[in-house]
C-alpha cells in the first residue's frame, strides 16, 4: 500500500471504519493519526446524499475527525454488501462502530458473526447506555450522558443550575477509551492469538471522567456540589480579577499558599487565624478570595503571571481559543498542524497530544471525499476489476 501513513507506529494493523458523529470517530482518529490503515466506509443508501451525520464534509468539524484515512461506499443493507463487508473483515485486525446495540446484529456485522470468519477480529463498540440493560436501546448523546453522568451537577456556579461543560466530554473520552481497549486487545492477541469484544458507553466514560469527585461520594458518602471557578478541595484556587482581566491561580498545600500570600503582597493573610490552616481555608474561602482579589487587581495579568511563576505560584492567563493558539508555548509544542492536500485548501488542524521519538505522528492526508478510495481499496482486498464494475453498476459500492 503505497499512501501515505500519518506514522509508522501502527501501521502493520487495517481498521474498519463504521463510526458516525464524534465518539466513533474519535476512537478511530487515534489509530489512523499513528499510521492504521483505516478504511472509513461511507453508507451508500438512497438517502445519503455524500454527507454523514456530524457537519458538512468539508467543515471543520468532520475535517479535524476523519484525517489520514482513506474512504469507500458500501451499501450494508444490501445482502452483497454485507458480503463484501465480510471479505474486508476476513483480512482486517480491528472494526469499530457506535451504532445503537441492535443495529450491527440487524445488518450481520455483529461481533459474534465476524468472528466466526476471524477469530482474530478486534471488535471496538461505543453507545450511549452499554451493550446491554434497561437502557441499551435508548439513543445516546454527550449532553444526556453530562447529565446523568454527575457532570452537570457539579459544573457552574452554586445555585445557578445544572450546566454542560464547553466540550463534548462524553463522546471524545469514550471514543478514547475505546481507542485504549482496542489497543490492549490487540496487545493481548499477540500473545492468545485471539481475537475480543471492546465496549464502552458514553455514560461509562463520563462516570470515570468524575475521578475524585466520584470517589468523594464512594468512599466518604460526600456528595459533591457545583462550586463555580473554585476549586473544591485545593484552597484558594480559582479566577481571581486583574487590572486588565483575569488570572487562574492554583495553591495546594501550605508552602505554596505561604508563597502565594507573600507574592501578592499580603503576608497578613498568613497570620489570620481564619486561613491558618486547608479546613479554615475552605470554611472561609469565599473571604479568603475577596481579599485576594483586592490585590491582584492591582497589577495586570501579565504581570501577575510572571510574579507568580517567578514565587513557584501555579498561575495562568485565561485565553480565548484564538489567543490559546498565539501563545509561544502552544506554538513551540506544535500541535496546531497543517495537512497536505493537492487542491491547496487550508487545512489545519489539532495534532496528537502525546510524541513518540522513533514513529511520530504526523498529518499524512486530508480527510477523504465519500467513497473517494473505493475502487482502490477493493483492488488491494483482492476484487477484480470485473467484481468492482458489477459492484459499483448494481449501486453494491
């Protein structure tokens, strides 16, 4: 296969392609920016009109998803399709999907009934509620699972109400851990031979996203509460107002606030009985936060983080994305990245956020067109020209 690999760390494994909107096709994202060969395959129905579920193909969006893979149709309801599907799955390592649970079962192209033709098949699932039980055929979507998932109740300021985070954190943490499951699968198949079934559930990965506020409830029956820009346990740590903006400053622990009173210009602070100790700081921190806001209005941001960091404060400045993007360190590491294409469009997206020194990722080709690959991908799975006419002249591919 001579196209272009995004790198070589991955590159001896071939990935079905089947996601949809953002959870699936983050998982596949991972493997196809360290060099999987990854077939994304468009549905070919009557009703397709080129587009799939997620944005405009051409948008940013499905750009910054579906980069360094290649694309064919394949009309899987259609009992040759699912036969041609079936003949890529006998050669392929991993298939990832986030249909609802019946829907693979419905097509044919569940976990059980491609294994029965690769045992070594790596099977990667993502839905909203699991595989199984009372929820399993509700439709899933990141703000439902924020919701039920605890996150909502302990975002936003106190009193205010629920409130969604700014990202679709549901969908891009179980789309990554479904790009971890498949990965260990197939780090256990080098050693069983044999191939598995990885699920996961927007729900599942919202759950374990709540980490310590989680373990609070489970381990201490404290339920936690929604507390604004506070930190709820580290203290003071929040959104402090400057001359000119605003500033994150984080203390945890002692020294640190000792620090971080002497920096600001407040060692009277550290005399006060009222913030003498974590438990005092945290009873009365609301108090403790509008003294220090007396003082870090008095100076710019800038100044600010540079005192900071100078005194061993955690500090930063609160961007926008465009300022986020204009910053030297962001710049220096890189991760905004341009991706080559002939028709010289001006692609540019968000890289991986972790290197390799010997196979590093790298943007190897723009997302693909619908279907654009489809005779050449049937070609290499051993199609002959022939197959491939009838296929594409019956609308099969």
């Amino acid at each position: 296969m001579t196209f272009p690999r995004a790198s070589a760390a991955l590159a001896r494994f071939t990935v079905l392609d089947l996601t949809r909107v953002r959870s699936g096709p983050t998982a596949v994202r991972q493997l196809a920016d360290w060099g999987a060969n990854v077939i994304k395959i468009d549905a070919l129905t009557d009703d397709s009109g080129g587009e799939q579920p997620g944005g405009p193909r051409q948008g940013s969006d499905f750009q910054n998803l579906h980069r360094n893979k290649r694309a064919m149709t394949l009309n899987l309801k259609d009992p040759r399709g699912l036969a041609v599907f079936k003949r890529l799955a006998a050669k392929a390592d991993v298939v990832i999907e986030n249909f609802r649970p019946d829907v693979k079962a419905r097509l044919g192209i569940d976990y059980e009934s491609l294994r029965a033709i690769n045992p070594g098949i790596v099977y990667g699932s993502i839905s909203g509620f699991g595989q199984d039980g009372p929820y399993h055929k509700r439709p899933g979507f990141d703000q439902i699972a924020q919701g039920m998932g605890g996150l909502m109740s302990i975002t936003g300021a106190p009193g205010e109400g629920p409130m969604r985070v700014g990202i679709p954190v549901a969908d891009l943490t179980a789309g990554l851990f479904c790009a971890m499951g498949v990965l260990t699968a197939l780090l256990e198949r080098d050693v069983s031979g044999q191939g598995q079934w990885v699920q996961t559930s927007l729900l599942q990965a919202q759950i374990f996203m709540l980490d310590f506020q989680a373990a609070r409830w489970l381990m201490e029956g404290d339920v936690p509460q929604q507390a604004g820009n506070n930190h709820p346990t580290s203290i003071p740590t929040g959104v402090f107002k400057t001359s000119d903006g605003y500033i994150n400053i984080a203390t945890t622990g002692g020294k640190i606030w000792e620090r971080c009173a002497q920096a600001i210009g407040a060692p009277e602070l550290l005399t006060n009985p009222d913030y003498a100790t974590g438990p005092a700081r945290s009873k009365n921190r609301n108090t403790l936060n509008a003294a220090i806001n007396v003082c870090t209005q008095k100076r710019s941001t800038d100044e600010w983080v540079n005192e900071l960091n100078a005194a061993g404060v955690p500090c930063g400045p609160i961007y926008s994305v465009d300022q986020m993007f204009a910053d030297e360190q962001v710049k220096h590491l890189g991760i905004a990245q341009n991706v080559p294409n002939d028709e010289g469009r001006n692609i540019r997206l968000v890289g991986q956020p972790f290197t390799l020194s010997r196979t590093p990722s790298k943007m190897a080709v723009r997302p693909p067109e619908f279907g654009e690959q489809t005779a050449e991908l049937l070609a290499e799975f051993g199609f002959s020209s022939g197959e491939i006419t009838a296929l594409s002249r019956d609308k099969v591919v």
